[in-house]
C-alpha cells in the first residue's frame, strides 16, 4: 500500500461522492421545475465524470486492484455523459442525467463496503 495515495485517496472519493450527489440533486430539481439546460449543468457533468476516474485511478493504485463497482459507476457516467449529449429535449436530458449518475452515485456508495 501506498502511504501517499492512501491519505490522498479518501479527499477525493468524498469529493466524487460530493459532485456526484449535487449532480442528481441538480437534475432532478431542474427536470421538476423544467428548466432550461445551461453551460453551467454542462461542466458539472464534465468536472464529475474526471473527478470519478481520478478517484478510480487513486482507488486502484491505493488497493494494488480495480474495484469493479467504481469501474461500472465510471461506466454509467461517461454513458449517461454521451447519452445526454444526444438529446435535445431538455426533460429528457435531465432525466438522464438522473438516472445514470444516480447509478454511478449507488456504485460510488457501495465500493466502500
């Protein structure tokens, strides 16, 4: 093990956690109340999907193995990333953004059990 990435490591697994958890609580609100979709919610998608494959990275290089719940999350955000890029109704885009990053936020949870 590590001892930098293992005192690295939890700072940014929380902060993943942290945009992951604004980033439901944001599309959500916004699906709701309909809302248009900004530049903004744009970066917030970019800024989580990096943060999760830092924490990924980290994860890895702390336990010497892939955690195979962080690579799904991983995978249903860069999917739910590309996914919502597609669309053009913004209630779609929204509820997408949801429902996957939800998933990835379910799989950030449980990797640490």
């Amino acid at each position: 093990m590590n001892v930098p990435f293992s005192i690295i490591e939890p700072f940014f697994h929380f902060l993943s956690i942290s945009i992951l958890i604004y980033l439901c609580l944001l599309s959500l609100f916004k699906y709701i109340k309909k809302s248009e979709y900004s530049l903004f919610v744009f970066r917030v998608t970019i800024f989580s999907v990096i943060f999760y494959g830092v924490d990924l990275i980290l994860n890895t290089i702390k336990n010497e193995m892939f955690s195979k719940t962080l690579v799904l999350g991983l995978f249903f955000s860069i999917l739910g990333f590309i996914i919502h890029n597609e669309q053009l109704k913004k209630e779609k885009k929204f509820f997408r953004l949801f429902v996957f990053f939800g998933l990835a936020l379910i799989c950030s949870f449980l990797s640490n059990t």
